[in-house]
C-alpha cells in the first residue's frame, strides 16, 4: 500500500508548526463540537499560517484557493473564512488526531463534492485559484467541469502560496547525484528503449514528433537513471522531450555522475545524443519547439496543466499515459526476473521478521516504532538492498484500524501477545522494489478476527487465481477481492491495488484496479490487497504481489486468457484462518502457492544460512488439509447411507 | 436482450434494395476475397445506394457520413470509396450474411477504432459530416477527440442524407393515438412526478430553471402517456421542457386522446398546466427560452448534440442523465408490484411455450418463426398484454449462434430434438415489461454443450446471488456473470444487462452493467443475461430480470447492502446442468429460486386452469440433490477412513 507522501496536501499547511507530540496511547480524535472543543495532543495548530496563507490570497484577488494531493489521496481547499480536507477512509481517523477545528473533514475524495463544496463556500463572481504545475490537466479539466456556468472562475496562479506561507522554512532542493544504474539491472539500454518509444510515435496514426515526459519515474526508467530526491523513491527530479530526432533532457546537470553524464553523451553528435538543459528550461524549450510543425504526445493523467497549456491545442497528442509510461507497466522477462529475485530476498527478510516477533514480543520489548526498524534493518542486510521502499507501517490493535499509520518514536504503541499487529512494508532493491502487507496475531484472536481475516484472504485468493481475458480493465474485476466480506456485510475503503516498478515507485502508475488504470496485460505487476478495518479495534491487510501471466485453459479460445503469479513469498498466519470458510479450491489455491514459496524462498534461507527461519518456513507452509467434504468429488459414491448399511449390519 | 432495433445502423442503407432471400440452411456468409467474390442469398446489393448517398455528400463537400446506431450497436461509416460497419460479436456472423463486399465488417465498437480508421480513410483537410440531431452530445465529443489536431473538421450536417437517399421509399410519420394509462398501471400522477422533479431543480446547487427531456421514455414515463410510434416501444415523438413555472410538452397535438389532452390540461393555467406545441416547434422554442437568465439541466448520454448546440454553455447543467431518467430508474413500490405482477403472468405465458415445444418439436412441425407466432401469442393472451416487447428472437441450432437472430417466415429452420434451442423474448403489458432468454435441448446435449450451459448458468447465479454495497457500479461486478466461463477459456461479446420499464422500453436506461450506467440502488431493475456462443454450431444465453433489493447480512454495517431477488420466473432445463460443477451454494441458491417460482407461478397457473402446465412446473422445480460431498459441512466427520476401518473390520 502507498505510503502517506500525499501528507503534502495537509502537511504542506501543517508541517513545521506542529505542537509537542505527547504519547497518545488512546485513539484521541479532535472533537470540535465541545465547549470547549478538545484537541488531542497529535493536532496542530493551523491558525497562524492558514492566516497567511489567506493575505496571500487576499492580495490577489483570489477566494479559494486548492492545494493538490501528491499521490490522489488527500485535497485541501482554503478559502476566505473556510478549510476543508478531503481524503478516503484510510485516513480519516488519522484526519481526526492532526487537524485542529480551523479544519473541516470531507470523507470523500471525489472532485464533484470539492466542487459543490466551493460552490457553497466561494461567492458567484469569486476566483478559484491553484498552481498549474501541480495539477494534472485532467484534475484542472474536472475543476472546471464542477464549477462551468456557475460564475466562479479557476484561475491558475504561478506562484506557489503554500511554499509562500511557508516562506525560509521550506527545505533547499536536493544536491546529491544521479547515478546510472549498472546493466545487469536493467531491462534494456537507454538506447534500445529511445529507439522503442521513437517507433511507437512513427506508428501512431497521428505521427506525433515528441513525446513529453513529465513523470519522474519516466525519466528515471527511460535513461536508466536514478537519484534520491523523494525520500523512498529512487527518482530525481527532471524533464524531457524526445523527439525523432534529438533527446532533451532538463535536470540539474552538475548532480550528474560521471558514468551517467558519459553514457548520455555517448552518442553525440546524433539522433541518441542527449543534450543535457537545466530544469528550469523546460518552459521556454517547450514554447520554442511548439511553434515548429510539431505534434506532442503526452499523458493527461500527469503531465500539469501549466506545461501542457503551453501547447497549442492543435499541436497536443492527448493520450492518458504517455507511451513511455505504458512501455514501462509491461515488464520484459528480464525486468520480470528481477522483480521475481527482488521478492525471494524480501521475503527472507519479511520471515525473519515473523520469526524474530514470534520470539520477542511475549518479552515485551517491541513496540511499532522497534519493530519498524527492525524490518527496515533486515531489508537494508538483504543484497542489493537500498533500504524501504515507504516509510513502514507498523501499528497494533486499534492503531491498525487507521490504514496508513506509521509510528513515530515515542508514541508508538507496544506489541502484545492479545492483539493483532499489522506491518505494511516494502523494499528497495537494485533489481526491485516490494511491497508485502501480513497481519499476525501470537494468541487467540477473537471470532470476528478470524472471520474477518478469512474473508480478507479469501478475497485476496479469489482474485490472486482469477483466470479473465487479455486486456480486462483492472476495475472490473476488483471486487472478486470484496466478495467474501460483501457476503456477510463488511468491506473496506480504500483500492485494491496498484503497479509497482523496477526499483522505481513502490506505486507504479498506470496498472491497478482503479477507474483510471490501463487494461490489465501480461507483464504487469500489481498489488492485490484487500482488507478489513473496524475502527478502535483492529486492522486487518494481506497485500501481496502479482505478475499477470497468460492462464492455461481447458478449452482453446481465439481470446488470450490471463491469471495472476503471485511474486510475494511469504505465508499467512495459519491462526487466524477459519478453514471452515475456504472453498476447496481455495485451500487447493492455498497449499500450491505454500509449496511454490518452499520451492523459491527454502533455497534463499538456506543460502543464507537462516535454518531456524527454515524450519519455521517449513512449518508455516505445512499444506493445508482438504476436509472429508472437499476431498470427495461432487457426484462421487455417497458415503453416508453406504456407511449407515454397514453399521446396521455390524448391529445385526 | 435488446432487439435489433439497431439494425438502423446499416438497415438505413440496405433496407428497400434487399435481393429476394431464399432459405438458407447453411451458416453462408459472404467471402469478398474469393475471385469471383461469393455472396449468399441473404447479402444485400448496396452498390446503387451507396453512390447516391456519395453523391450527397460530394455535393456537400464532405468526405465522410457518419451513420449513427440506434441502440448503441453498430455505426456505419461511408467515405468517398469506402464503407465499414462497426459492431460487437452479437452482430458478426449477422453481418457477413447481409453485407455485400461494399462493407468492411470491424470488429469493435469504439469510437476510437472509428475515428483511427476515419483518420486513415480521410485526408488531411476532409469534413467528416453527421446529423447532429441523431448523435447524443457525449457521442459527438468522442468523435471530435478523436480527430482533434488531425487536420479533418467534424461538422454537422442538419439533413439527413441516409434520409435523403432513401427519398420516398421513407415510411410516414406515425398517425396512431397517443394515449393516457390508467391510474391503476402508474407509479404516481403525472402532476407528482411533475413536483419531485421540480423539487430536484431546487435542490440542486446549480439551481437549474428548466429539465430538457428529449428521450422518448421520459416524456412517456413522466406524463404517463403512452404511444406506439416505434415498433415494440409504446412511446410516441415528443420533447417536454420542464420549467420551474412552466411544462411545454411537443408532439403531434390531433393525436392525443381526450382523456390525454384532458389529463394535461387539468392544471391550466398555472404550473401544472401543460403547454401543448407542435414537435417541430422544440428548436425554436429552445433558442427563445435560453435567451434569459437560465440554467438548462439536460442529459448528455442521449441529448442530440442539435439541441443541446442550442443553448449557450454557460446556461447548460450537464449530467450524464438528466433527473426524469434517473428517477424513472428507481421504481416505487407500486411500480415494482407491477413488475413483478407482469412477470408472473409472463412467467405462464413461457412455460406454455416449453410445454407446447416439448410436445410438437418431436413431430417436426415446429419452426423458428411458427415457434416465435406461437409464443407471441401466447403472451397476447395474457391479462393486460400488449404484445411482445421486441421481435422475438427464435434461434435452433447454429443459427442461436448469432446473439439477436430473429426468423423470417420462409428462411426459418426446423426445431429439432437434435439441436438446442434458444429463444429470448419479452412482453409488453400495462403493468410491465418483460424480457426472458431460455436455451432448452430436448433430447442428449453435447458434453460441450453441457458444460457451457452450466457455466452460463452459473454466472446467472453467482450475479444474481451477489451482495454488494449500495451504489455499487454495475460494471465493477458484471464479471461475477463471467468468471466461471473464464475458468476454462470461455467468454461471451456482449453486455450482461439492461433496465427494463414499466410498461415502457424494453431497455431501459440508465441502469444495468455498462461503463454509462448508473449506480445500482435498491428499486432498480434489470436484466441479468450470460451467455456462450459457438460460432456454426450453438448459442446459450441465460436471461433473467431482477429487481435489486436491500440485503440481510450477517454483520450490521454502515453501508446498506444490496443484492438482486429475480422476479422472472421460469424453471431452467435441468437436461443441461451439470450439477457436478456447481458449489453446494449455487445449488441452494436455485433450489430456493425454484421454491420461489411454485410458490408465485403456481397458483396463477391453477388460477388459469392449467393443469397440464402446472403438473410440468412440479417436475421441471424439482428441488436438487445437494450431493453428499454438498451435505457434509467442511469440517464434520471424516467418513472415508472411518469408512475403510468398518470394511477391514469386516474383512477380518
């Protein structure tokens, strides 16, 4: 699951002012309807800086003004007398513990209600404002939509007024370098994948003469490059455009290694010649190149609104995803090897986790906060290792029912024997990033517990061994990770997945179950993580990992059918699962990813010399057994009245 | 299933010139790279049409005629020196019989295959030209996105060229009497409908002054008028403009009844007074009202882009749907009594129809088309019909193969015991509409064939059972009707489902399982139709309406669960079901439905005095062995080695 980086649309406002953080070992949520109303130590106080942030927009002439989600989750709108956040169900609670009453909380992510919501709160006649180089041109044109005819204007404004309200505080960019990633770690060369994207413009019916990349994964995967400036992501930030004929690419060129800067200029003079601008030139180098006979192809998903009106309409080749972002979701083997590799260490790593919290949270030594860091030092121990690819999510008991909460020192609640413990965490590896959800339990968990774990897991099988036809849109077929808990009433808000890269994002646009991910393909990797979250209880996660592979099908079709290969390699805790529930061919499902896991990851312990972690290996993938009434094919000799003839003989 | 009203598509162009068509047994399709090229009978000869219409669009400097589908299957588009007809699987087979080599059959139904193939048709500087008064506003945005920068220009065409190529071969206008119904067969007065919609308008944010309605259903459906200007629809021309004070309804005025015209003007003067005009009138009507200070809400799922070109942007409320539609989609509870009413009518008329087949098909006297009179009518002479709801589809054999094959007297195939059989059709009655597809076999089906109709079924079924959280979409749980298909490489190529009215369309938007439909809600009802088609050998297709219904879950939640109660009510052929594929779930699940059926049809057969029909509703609802693998819950008793212990007791 993504780590909360989307914290930018509150904490851009919050951070830097936040109050002394006291441990908060209740789940302490603002209540702002008391007199008077109670703020829980976690809250912050907002009053000074939504006051400056409101002079700013004062000065000009602007009512409302939008701050963006980083990564979809989480929009904030501050207007003259108002503020509100929207966000999903992973973080309301969450919402509840930080925001202070200067705050309304939107449960909704939906653009329609921002919209609704400025309607009421912004005067007919008033400007709606926000920075264009943060907002994809599909979330301006939505902004637009909601407030069409309705006498308020969206007005983009070049100047970033929270970066203004927050004035010397803000952090300096980053200086490290961006170093090319040695050949065995990659797909292909620069080269060869230039040479890809150039045919696939040549082809387009529109011929298109460029491509933009706006995306920093893009530019990262296409060069074979990486830097460090997102914590976490292994990217660096950066734009370019290819055309047919010249490669510009605009970063801060003197961060450059040696080896990057030589593989660029490698074929200098030329069509594989990469001319090197600074970052800041992409604005004017793009209006140059848009007064020739040009046609740009770019993805509207995420290129911003304020590059992309630099193009003149009749010049734009407006596509969701632009075509390097596609190439990139479908995995070549190699790339596909590495993902598989990057997994087996991981879940080495994830094991000794399990094993090590077996061992020492009955002594009481371990908190979330403890417990994160040891996982994050196991992953840092395992080769290629460039740490966690999120910060990790470790929370007990209720603390698991806010979906994305990450521990802090000092606030972090201990982990018990009578509670269940949820971690969602991943790694960085030159070869592969991970990204693996457990929820353990080391006593006797309560039958709601078990129930709702079941059902979890049922939904994460049901759609892990799902066979459907090539190119099925992920959002069709998601709920088939819902159905078990749909069944009996429950269910979760949040997604049920998404792509994840080559030692790129842990969150991987365009592949996933949502609206707006691309048709699922062969060499697609995804998460698969359903849930279950009852507030100030428990939480529950089981998030794996999964390539689409083609499915081998007892009839032949003209059609391609696929299946998911689940990469992740770890078991669940056999004491929360409620056999009772599972289908046969769920535990069929089960056993044969179980004997998959000892195949690939036995080896990799024993390699590494971890024998006890292999003999807990063992024990955790013991098969399942398949009770008399799964054993028995339907239609097979019905024991019971046979049975009954026999012990009435025996009577006789 | 839809019938194929859609034929409008390439019917415009071949219907008047059709070549005699002579009995056709083989599944004879056309082969235009045969030299010479082979045509069947059945193909059309559209060389002279498509010269004249090419005539007409060079006289307009145009190089392209888009032809639109009536009912969102198939679009036809005729260049300079080519034509292609784009449709969906259903259609294939169908359209190689009746296009002659003119016609590039495409495989899809995209507007962006469309638009890339326009882009290769058409050169740079080329109108592509449609009516806009036969394109909805989104359809016209889809297309000029597609050509958007490419150097063609879409333009709108006011006449209609298909229409002028027809000349006077066009039928008349219709002249019929446009009726009210009965108080007893509406949900609600026209005057309440009225008042809920204008409590919409002012409970909308955007405060909307007047509701465009330019869907025939909502006219009919709002002011509880009926018609029968489309064949099997019985709704009539019109247009409505629902003000805040005003309602102008336009239409062929002399057709109205009394009792119509008396019901409308009831109110006069005042707002519920309605304003009658002349259909023409609507246009002009539009353009004078949009200059004040208005705001105009109008769906753009089906709104011609002619009108909605009318009104200025900044006074239009845009919605997928406008709120008649919506409305409408959600039955009160008297409307869904007389759904369900008209269901178990219908219900009788059906199983007369089995009973009668399984009668007369052994002496070979049956066709496809005596079969299709014989149960039209039978409907007819159900309380309150009015016919069938669409051509009824009749299809033996291969012929089923093709989705919406319906039979002409003449070129009709035999029934036979050796063949399965599929009809699908539906009745209209004052009460309801109904729409049911049944595949019978009446002696040894194919193992193939058992399978597939098993595995159809079972998608019915795990549709039809599911629970699901309100305001799910129904194209995030359509593949529930698919999965066990997919299991082994099966698929079908069209939709699982469309609403259905009150006595209205027999697909009925905005509800069912597409990417335009709405949310489902308890009150809604549609169609839930899998299938399975083997191209030259059979068709199955399984279709049921249900009505979505609030569920009882085990765990009380938040959300309100929904899931479907079936209200068609006609057994399935137990010959076809291999009962060894289904779960013990599937099992009681039918077993319930059929106890459900003997508990509503059955008296209403006895009531009729049928006798003889209701003795073959006892046998064909025969509860199903829960196998004894089924009965023993997971978890209880081991018999097998208990088992081999008694016997090697004995044996001692």
């Amino acid at each position: 699951m993504r780590p909360p980086l989307w914290i930018a649309a509150w904490a851009l406002l919050l951070h830097g002012c936040a109050a002394g953080r006291a441990p908060s070992p209740r789940n302490d949520i603002r209540n702002c309807t008391a007199d008077p109303p109670y703020l829980p130590p976690t809250a912050t106080n907002t009053t000074a800086r939504l006051a400056a942030l409101r002079g700013l927009l004062r000065t000009r002439g602007a009512h409302a003004y939008i701050v963006p989600p980083r990564t979809r989750n989480g929009t904030a709108v501050v207007t003259e007398d108002k503020a509100a956040l929207w966000t999903d169900s992973r973080y309301w609670t969450q919402a509840e513990r930080e925001l202070d009453c200067n705050w309304e909380l939107q449960r909704t992510t939906s653009i329609e209600s921002i919209g609704m919501w400025i309607l009421e709160a912004v005067p007919a006649g008033g400007n709606v404002t926000l920075d264009p180089f943060l907002f994809s041109i599909d979330t301006w044109n939505s902004y637009s939509r909601a407030l069409h005819g309705s006498g308020r204007t969206l007005l983009p404004l070049e100047t970033n007024l929270v970066d203004q309200a927050w004035g010397d505080q803000r952090p300096p960019p980053s200086s490290s370098e961006i170093y090319s990633l040695p050949a065995e770690f990659t797909g292909s060369s620069w080269q060869e994948k230039v040479a890809g994207i150039r045919q696939q413009m040549e082809q387009h019916l529109r011929r298109p003469t460029a491509v933009l990349l706006s995306g920093l994964e893009e530019t990262a995967w296409l060069f074979n490059l990486r830097g460090d400036d997102i914590p976490y992501n292994p990217v660096f930030y950066s734009y370019a455009l290819l055309t047919n004929t010249t490669i510009s690419l605009f970063l801060d060129e003197s961060r450059l290694s040696l080896a990057a800067r030589r593989s660029l200029l490698l074929g200098c003079p030329g069509p594989l010649c990469v001319e090197l601008q600074q970052y800041g030139q992409v604005s004017a180098h793009l209006r140059r190149y848009a007064q020739g006979n040009v046609t740009v192809w770019l993805g509207t998903e995420y290129t911003t609104y304020g590059l992309y009106s630099i193009i003149p309409q009749e010049k734009l080749l407006e596509e969701n995803y632009s075509p390097v972002m596609t190439t990139k979701a479908v995995k070549n083997a190699h790339e596909q090897e590495m993902l598989r590799a990057a997994h087996v260490r991981d879940a080495v790593a994830v094991i000794q986790y399990l094993l090590w919290l077996e061992k020492t949270v009955l002594q009481g030594q371990v908190d979330e906060f403890s417990g994160a860091q040891h996982i994050d030092a196991l992953r840092w121990a395992q080769e290629h290792s460039h740490g966690p690819s999120f910060q990790s999510i470790s929370a007990s008991g209720l603390n698991a029912a806010l979906a994305h909460y990450s521990p802090s020192n000092g606030s972090s609640r201990s982990l018990s024997v009578g509670e269940m413990y949820l971690f969602d965490t991943g790694g960085q590896y030159l070869d592969g990033t991970t990204d693996i959800t457990r929820t353990v339990h080391w006593s006797e968990p309560t039958p709601l517990q078990k129930e709702a774990y079941t059902r979890v897991l049922m939904g994460n099988i049901d759609l892990s061994r799902l066979v459907f036809p090539s190119h099925t849109a992920g959002r069709t077929v998601e709920s088939f990770a819902r159905r078990a808990l749909w069944d009996v009433g429950l269910n979760y808000g949040h997604g049920t997945g998404h792509g994840i890269g080559n030692f790129l994002s842990v969150h991987e646009w365009p592949v996933g179950f949502q609206s707006n991910n691309v048709p699922l393909e062969a060499g697609m990797f995804t998460s698969i993580e359903p849930g279950y979250y009852r507030d100030g209880e428990f939480g529950i996660r089981i998030e794996d990992v999964a390539l689409v592979v083609e499915a081998q099908t007892e009839h032949e079709s003209e059609e391609t059918f696929l299946t998911f290969e689940v990469v992740s390699l770890v078991p669940y805790d056999r004491k929360l699962i409620d056999l009772s529930l599972l289908s046969p061919e769920q535990i069929r499902y089960l056993n044969s990813y179980y004997e998959r896991i000892r195949e690939l990851v036995g080896p990799e312990l024993r390699r590494q010399r971890l024998e006890e972690e292999y003999a807990w290996l063992q024990a955790s993938t013991e098969p399942f057994p398949l009770s008399s009434a799964h054993t028995l094919a339907p239609g097979a000799l019905a024991l019971a009245p046979l049975l009954s003839v026999l012990l009435s003989g025996l009577g006789a």
